[in-house]
C-alpha cells in the first residue's frame, strides 16, 4: 500500500496464533481484541467452501476487520480425488 509516494506496512495477526481453535472462533476473538488486520488460516477443505467464507466476511464486516492474505496447510489446496 502506498501513502502519499512511501511504502505503509501493516502489521495482521494470523488465526493461526489461536490455534487449536475453530478458524471462525479465532477470527471471532481477535475481532472482539480489537485486531483490525487478520491473515486468514485454512485448516481444512470445509473450510473453503462459499457459505463458510460468506460468515467469515460477515463477522469482519460486524466488527470493520480487513485481511490482507489467506493460508493454509497445502492438502487443503490439493484436488482430492
């Protein structure tokens, strides 16, 4: 992100820092903390899926939580077949 010609680094905390958690129960509490910046960590293929995501969105949208990048663990981006 560019701010008037410099470069503007912002710092996100990763659901993954919760860990053990739900992904939707991590991303619940940093809101709830005051965490404005989130990086997203995909445990599971269940958890790419449009309705999952469309509350994930919601909940970011209750509490103005942007994400500046989405993770996970490789299997859960292979096709399995």
């Amino acid at each position: 992100m560019l701010n008037g010609g410099a470069a503007v680094l912002k710092a996100a905390v990763s659901t993954a820092c919760l860990y053990p958690k739900l992904l939707e129960d991590s991303l619940y509490e940093l809101a709830l903390n005051a965490v404005n910046n989130v990086e997203i960590f995909v445990n599971s293929h269940s958890e790419l899926n449009k309705i999952f995501a469309q509350s994930l969105s919601e909940t970011m949208r209750r509490f103005d939580v942007s994400c500046c990048a989405v993770q996970g663990d490789m299997g859960c981006f292979e096709d399995v077949t």
